[in-house]
C-alpha cells in the first residue's frame, strides 16, 4: 500500500489507485527553469561584460558555457541512466543545477563564472532526459497525454519568457540575480521529488566512453553552427559545414550510437524525431525573426515587442492542458489504445497541432516589410496554440513507443533534437536573413521558419507505429511510494 491507499505490485509500480501528479509538477517545473537558462543570460550579457572587466566576445561564453554541454551530453548521459536509480538521478541534477547558479552569481571573475556555467549545463542535460521520463512514470497509460503536456509546454514557455524575466530582473538588481532567479524552482522540485518518489537504487557510474560521445557530438553541433554564423556575410563558409559530418558520423558508427540509431529505428521513432526537430527550429527562427525585425527595422519599442511576442505563449499555454486532455480522451472514454499503448487521439491531435503552427508561421510571410504588433499578434497565437496542442501529444507519443529499460535513451534522444532545433533555428534564420539580403531578409527567414513547420506535418503523419503493446502489469505507470 502507498500513503494514499494505491495497491503496489511486485515491479515497484502502481496498478491501480492515485496518480501521482506532484511528480509531474516536478517534471514541468524543472522543465521550465532549464529552458528559462537557455535564454534569461542573454539579456545581461552587456552588463556582465562590463561588471566582470570582460569583452562581450568573451561575456558571450556565459550562455555557450550552458548551451554545449547540454547539447553534447543529452545522447551519452540517456545511455547512462538507463537502468539507473531514476529519484538519486533527479535530486542530484537539480542539486547540483542550484548550486551551479549560486556559484555564478557569485562569480568574481570570468573563469569562475564559464567554469559554473560548464558544471550547470552537465545538470541541465541530465534533466532534460530525466524530465519525459518522471512525467510519464508518474501517471497511468491512458493519463500519459494529460502528463506529457505539462512538461512539454512549461519548457517551451521557459524559453520564451526568459527574456522578458531577464531583462526586469536586470533592471531592479543587476546581472547576478538571472542566475539567482532558478534556485526557488529547483528547491520546489527538491521538495516535491524527495516526498513523492520512493528510493529506487542508486547511479551507475560513468565510464570514459560517456566523456569520448560527449566530445564527439560537441565538435559536430559546434563546427555545424560556427559555419551557419560565419556564412551570414560569406555564403562560402557553408562549406565549413561539411566537418561536422566526420565527427558525427564516427558517433552514430560507434558504441555511443548505434545502440540509439537502433532502438529508434526498431521502435519506429525516426520521423516522430524529425517532425519535434522541425518544429523547434521553425519556432526558434520565427521568434527570431520577428523580434529583431519589429525592434530594428519598424522602430517598435522592446515593451510593446515583448508584448507582441508574448501572444506566442499565452496561444501555448492556452493549448496545451487542452492538447494532452484530447490525446487522452479516446481511453477515458473505454477505446482500445494503438499498438504500443499510445492513446487513439495523440497522433491526431499531435499533427493538428503541427498543421495549426504551421498556418501561423505562413500567415507571417506575406506581411512583407511594414508590420504593425496586432497583425503579428494574432498570427504568434494561433502558432502558441498549435505548438502547446502538439506538445504532450507528440511527448506521448514517443514515450510510449519506448521499452520501459531503454525510456532513458528515448527520453534523451527527443530531447536532443528539440535542444537542436532550438539551437540551429536562430543560426539558419541568420543566414538566410544574410543570403536573402536587405530587402528580402526578413521574408526569407520567415520562409524558412515556415517550411520547417510545415514538414512537421507528414512526418507526424506517417509515423510508423511502436512496438506491440507492453503486459498491463509491466507498464510504466507511476513508481510506487510506501508507507
């Protein structure tokens, strides 16, 4: 028995009774302060520089710092917490991503601070592969729509509202407090994991081919956007590119990558990958775009372009309790479920989200060059609300398909290409902002936000189903938690 009278089977996971949606909770909370990092140090960056005696070159490395190591580490450390102690793994992560802020924002020099931001984008990566994975285990099979969608929503609104937290809290007690602002969350989320997870073993540790993956993949992603940046004045740099491929092809060839490649290929999750990387990207450059033009090329003011901008979550937050409630449905009603356990409804409310975000991103194209923040408005939530209805679902989706000793893997491998596309998305608006020139920069960024979304669409579609459906008694329903 649990605290809450739920009947505990002998695989340590609840059959019947309470889910356990503090968990969940826990599973967005973290999810939004990690994405919140991604982007919060971005607007202190001119004020770091000159309160650290640095270039804003080098005051640049306080957001790569976080950003790489996240990025090269989410594939090796998914194989490493597979089979792991899944509450050692989550307290120790966000232990030590508060401690990582704390130590930044008392950074004396820059070093100190690069070397801080370095050990918190290590914590991050392993919360963005924990993060699908407690919220998943936490509920029962036909709540797992409903519970993917918190993480999947609140990350995405932490990216959005991180400049805008950033910026008041710069203005009121300066650059040290955007670091000092994540500690509450990861307390939050302490608390929630240390009362509501049972222990469930310890973490094994890592061996050296965890370090050689790591260091594989952050040279590919590296030289892939040293070469979009550089390419923004000389197209011919996009050659550049081509290096990143040795690098990650020796990855995917190897004891790192081939075990993923093979998982995702046998559990049918390629275009489903494909279809979260093409969103993210579309999202990245669409509020890149749109944010650098409305300020530098119309004139609008940085209070009414973050409102305009704020549209684009308010239409995600809106949609996605909605979103994970709808892929749900079909099992709250008694329907049979798809092979895999995937919900009826999750495949199709997934892709009429994509479709809803993509219709957003085309409506921006033919704005042409004179925008006024009412036309943007209503088009950035219409795409929010089509981005937070594909979230859980597409979440769901994924993490159903996975086999419940390799969720770790699955969960880092979606991860992953969300973080990518976060990442490339602002590169590749750059540079066809660069190649489209002054007059139709903006155009062809926005295009290019646009057709990523779009393809979002048939690869949803025509995801391949998972796996045959797991025995009820073994699924992964929320972990047990005694008396």
């Amino acid at each position: 028995m649990t605290d809450d009278g739920s009947r505990v089977g002998r695989s340590g996971h609840i059959r019947v009774g309470e889910d356990r949606w503090s968990l969940v909770v826990a599973a967005g909370v973290l999810a939004f302060v990690a994405m919140l990092d991604m982007n919060i140090v971005n607007v202190a960056l001119a004020d770091l520089a000159d309160g650290l005696h640095v270039s804003t070159a080098t005051a640049q490395w306080a957001v790569l710092g976080y950003q790489l190591p996240v990025v090269a580490l989410l594939l090796p450390v998914g194989r490493w917490l597979d089979g792991g102690g899944l509450r050692s793994a989550v307290l120790a992560a966000t232990c030590g991503f508060g401690l990582c802020s704390a130590l930044a924002a008392a950074a004396p020099w820059m070093a100190w601070l690069i070397a801080a931001r370095l050990m918190q984008g290590a914590c991050g990566a392993v919360l963005f592969v924990l993060m699908p994975v407690l919220a998943i285990r936490s509920v029962r099979p036909e709540l797992r729509g409903r519970a993917m969608s918190v993480p999947a929503t609140l990350g995405p609104l932490g990216a959005v509202t991180g400049p805008a937290v950033g910026g008041l809290l710069l203005d009121h007690w300066g650059w040290w407090s955007v670091f000092l602002v994540k500690i509450p969350f990861c307390l939050l989320a302490l608390v929630i994991v240390w009362r509501a997870m049972p222990r469930d073993g310890g973490l094994r540790r890592p061996d050296l081919r965890l370090v050689g993956d790591a260091l594989l993949v952050a040279a590919g992603v590296a030289v892939l956007l040293l070469a979009l940046t550089l390419a923004v004045g000389r197209p011919s740099w996009l050659v550049l590119a081509g290096a990143a491929v040795p690098t990650l092809w020796w990855w995917l060839r190897g004891p790192g990558g081939r075990p993923a490649v093979g998982l995702l290929r046998s559990a049918g999750l390629f275009r489903a990958h494909g279809a979260v990387l093409a969103l993210a990207t579309g999202f990245a450059a669409m509020h890149y775009v749109v944010a650098l033009h409305l300020q530098r090329d119309d004139g609008v003011s940085a209070t009414t372009t973050g409102l305009t901008v704020l549209a684009f979550p308010l239409g995600m937050g809106l949609a996605g309790p909605l979103g994970g409630r709808l892929a749900d449905l079909p099992q709250a009603l008694g329907s049979a479920r798809r092979a895999g356990g995937t919900p009826i409804g999750a495949r199709t409310v997934a892709v009429a989200g994509a479709a809803l975000t993509a219709a957003g991103l085309l409506l921006l194209v033919p704005l042409g060059d004179g925008w006024s923040p009412p036309d943007v408005a209503w088009r950035l939530a219409l795409a929010g609300f089509g981005l937070g209805l594909n979230g859980g679902p597409t979440q769901a989706l994924v993490m159903s398909a996975a086999p419940p000793d390799r969720a770790a893997t699955v969960g880092s491998t979606v991860q992953f290409a969300r973080s990518l596309g976060f990442t490339l998305g602002p590169a590749l608006a750059t540079a066809a902002w660069g190649l489209g020139g002054s007059g139709a920069g903006v155009r062809a960024g926005l295009v290019l936000a646009a057709t990523a979304a779009c393809l979002a669409v048939p690869l949803l579609a025509l995801t391949g189903r998972g796996p045959a459906p797991l025995p009820e008694k073994t699924t992964d329903a929320a972990p047990a938690v005694h008396d």
